[in-house]
C-alpha cells in the first residue's frame, strides 16, 4: 500500500500555481510584444502588448495560423512564415493593422530530430523612433531652408543702412561702431518694428566678422519639437542603426561670423539652458552625437517684450540675461524721434524711384502729416505705407488726400511721444524731460520766443530753464 502526504502535494500544487501565475504575469507586463507559434504555423500564445499591435483583442488570434493572419492583414510580412521556410533566426520590419511599425524577431526551438516544434517571437514598436526621425528629416530641410536666406550677409536685409537724423539714432549710431570692434554680445530691445534687425545687420558688417556668415534665427516662427536639431543640428541613423549621416545646425553654420536670435524670449527654458552652455563653453554637441564641436559665433540677440520682468516672472533664465545683456542697446520707437521720420520716408521713398527709374516726391502736407502721426508699427509701418503710396498714386507729387484716414484721426498722438526706457524718481523724470525738451525746441527753433510758443510756457520760463540747464552760454535774456 503506497500512504500519500496529501498535505505535500497541496504545497507542491501550490508553489506550481504561483509558478504559473508568476509567468503569466512576467508575460503580460513586458512592454515588448510576445508571439508564441506552434511549429505548424498556428498561434499558441501572445502577451497583452499585443493588442495596442492589431488593434484587437488577442484572445480572437489565438489558434490561428500566422499565413491567415497575414492574409487578414494583421501584420506583414509574417516573420514566423519566414522561419519557417528558412529555418533559422530572422529579424524584420513588420507593419501591422492598427498601422504600427514593429522591429520583429523570430526565434526558432528545434526538437532532436532539427524540427521546428515552436517559434518564439519578440516585437518592438518603432512608431515613435520613426516619427522622430522623420521630424529630424524635416529639421534638416528647414535649415537648409534657413541657410538659403541667411547664409550671405548682403541678402539678409533690403538694406543695413540706418537713417538718423534724431540725436538718439545718431547716439546708437556712434555706440554700434565701436562694439562692432569688439565680440561682445549684445542685447538688443525696442518695439516691433523699430529695426533691430537692421542694427543687427550693421553690427556685422561694420565688424572684423564681415566676411562670415550672419545667420538670423527667429526663435518665435521654428515649432518647440524641430527647435534643438534645428540650433544644433544632428547626426541621422543614430536611432535606427543605419549608417549616420550628419546634418549641420545653423550655430555650427554661424562658425565664423554672427548668429542673430530674434525674438529671444520665445525660446523654452530647456533651450535657454543649451544655448547659454554654447555661449560659455564655445562648444557643441550636435543631436544623437556624443563629440563636441568647437564653434566661433558672435552673438546678437533682439526682444520686443519686457525681458526683466520675464526674468522676474522665471519664463525666462536670468543667467542667460545676464550673458546677452554684456551691451545693451535700446531703439526708441519711432514716434519718439520726430526728426527720423522725413528722413526715412525720403530714404525709403528714394530707394523705390531707384529700382523703377521714377521721380516720385512728397508734398510738404504729407511730411507734417507722417511727423504727427503715431506709428504704432514704427519703421516696418512707415516703410509699408511708403511703397503703398509709391504704387497707388499715379501722379509725381503724392498728396495729403492720398494719406489713409485714420492718420489724421489720432490727435492726441503728440501724447505718446515720450518713451519710458526705466523706471526712477519722479522728480529726475520730470527735469529730465524738461531738459530736454527745452534743449530739442532751442535747438530746432534758435528763438526763445518761438520755443516758447511750441512749448506753450511763457518766454521768460524759457530763459530761466536754458539757464538753469546751462543749454547755452551767454544767452540774452530777449530775443527778436
């Protein structure tokens, strides 16, 4: 008689049931797929991760044979189909239903007699690989794109001719040739269309980098995803195994010359962050490569926005500030600087009779009207509404009438003239202002009867504020 330990077996059934489950449960939790096949091609087992590969519960593949799933259009090619007929471990693409690129590899088991009893197939989604590949494909036409407009310096602006007839243009003037000497980066702010990139432009040109690239990026017009491989460039066939192949970003490009980054702001921190190590180090790794480059760029960043209360705010890196902001240079708007507007719209206008062999002028009603208008678009919107005239008007002389309405609507544009670049005591702003304004009508007017009249004070306040500003020595204190 043969006693059994039935207590025994149930711990020995026990641990074999955790086994099982242990399994089952190491075989659904793995992320890449798990295709178990019989050596007649029929479906054995596969693992949860397969049902984001076909779109259908797995359980419906189960003891179908791989050759009518492939015809169904579950995958293709089928890899189990292929070891089969070939015998030996295969690695493939595979495309299946739900549209999934998959990296599939069969592996045979062999009995003793050399059969195939069971293939065992593991499956990798290459979706996202591929995607990013594709993205890093069109980072490389969009700087090649980029390189087309901004590889030669004399086609990067209609013109880097800056006209200044205002005291401040002509302090900027002055400034821009001396830190054209140096490599020093500079910051450059002011409204939307005041010119920075014209300033930009100079800087290059007037510099010992003239004969380099100048490169301008807009940081505001690239999508947040093409961003780093469009900065930095990358090297293809880093993901997929293939042979790589280099594609150069515009720093690498700027090597050499000067790299302008409009519109600064708009670049996200994680971008703020590569860039300032560029500036630092002088180096860069391009993506998917792991060798440094060394590069050589003069750097010249632009903003229309408030950048110190970006900084205050933590949307924008106070090192990296710091770091642009060595030279600052601040345009004022272009209704803050009266004496700049006859001379531009003259310039621009000029310039068109040039390339169209015309002889179009302005009447005088049309520079009184362009000096009191407001400009809420600066240079850009002046020199848009010059070439508008030069096309619309048939006549040699463009008139008053031929101005668009709303310029003569804003009468109280005289009121935003002034333009605030910080903030300080009241009292000094008031003086400030005062000086000079008293200094810009003697200077225009040289009568203190006539500075009194556009100041609207009385003539006698004139003297005293000439005299307390020491605007001119030896001043009479009445004039004819």
């Amino acid at each position: 008689m043969i006693f059994v330990d039935r207590d025994s077996c149930w711990d020995e059934l026990n641990e074999q049931r955790e086994l099982v489950e242990e399994l089952v449960d190491t075989f659904n939790s793995s992320l890449d797929e798990i295709f178990i096949i019989d050596g007649s091609g029929n479906t054995k087992r596969i693992n949860k991760a397969g049902e984001t590969y076909y779109g259908v519960p797995v359980e419906s593949l189960l003891g179908k044979n791989v050759v009518e799933l492939e015809k169904a259009g579950y995958f293709s090619p089928s890899v189990a189909r292929l070891v089969l007929k070939e015998k030996k471990r295969l690695t493939i693409t595979q495309k299946t239903k739900s549209g999934k690129q998959l990296i599939t590899t069969g592996n045979p088991i062999f009995n003793e007699n050399g059969d195939i009893i069971r293939i065992v197939v593991n499956s990798r989604d290459i979706s996202e690989l591929l995607n990013l590949k594709k993205q890093l494909e069109s980072a490389g036409q969009l700087a090649e794109s980029h390189l087309q407009q901004h590889l030669k310096p004399n086609q990067l602006n209609k013109s880097n001719e800056l006209v200044a007839q205002s005291p401040q243009m002509k302090a900027i003037i002055e400034m821009l040739e001396k830190v054209a000497k140096v490599d020093s980066t500079v910051l450059i702010m002011g409204e939307s269309g005041t010119g920075k990139g014209v300033i930009a432009s100079r800087l290059h040109s007037l510099g010992k980098r003239s004969n380099g690239p100048f490169i301008t990026i807009n940081c505001g017009t690239i999508p947040e995803n093409l961003l780093e491989s469009e900065f930095f460039g990358y090297e293809k066939g880093a993901f997929t195994g293939k042979r790589r192949e280099v594609k150069t970003g515009l720093l690498e490009l700027a090597s050499g010359g000067t790299v302008f980054l409009d519109e600064i702001t708009a670049l996200p921190l994680g971008m703020q962050v590569r860039l300032l190590q560029v500036i630092q180090e002088k180096r860069l790794t391009r993506v998917g490569g792991s060798e440094y480059i060394n590069v050589d760029i003069r750097f010249i960043a632009a903003t229309n926005r408030d950048i110190l209360a970006m900084v205050s705010e933590g949307t924008f890196r106070e090192d990296l500030y710091y770091k642009l902001n060595v030279i600052p240079v601040i345009i004022p708007p272009l209704r803050s600087r009266q004496e700049d507007i006859p001379a531009l719209a003259h310039f621009l206008l000029n310039r068109l009779n040039t390339k169209y062999n015309t002889n179009k002028k302005f009447s005088t009603e049309v520079i009184n009207a362009l000096k009191n208008y407001s400009w809420p678009g600066n240079v850009r919107e002046l020199e848009n509404l010059v070439e508008r005239l030069f096309v619309t008007v048939e006549a040699s002389e463009i008139m008053a009438d031929n101005l668009p309405e709303h310029m003569f609507e804003a009468k109280s544009s005289r009121l935003k003239r002034v333009y605030i670049l910080d903030i300080f005591p009241l009292k000094e702003a008031v003086e400030e202002l005062e000086k000079q304004m008293v200094t810009l009508a003697y200077t225009r007017h040289k009568n203190t009867y006539k500075v009194a009249k556009v100041l609207n004070i009385d003539q006698s306040t004139v003297v005293r504020k000439i005299q307390k500003y020491n605007i001119t020595g030896n001043f009479p204190s009445r004039q004819r």
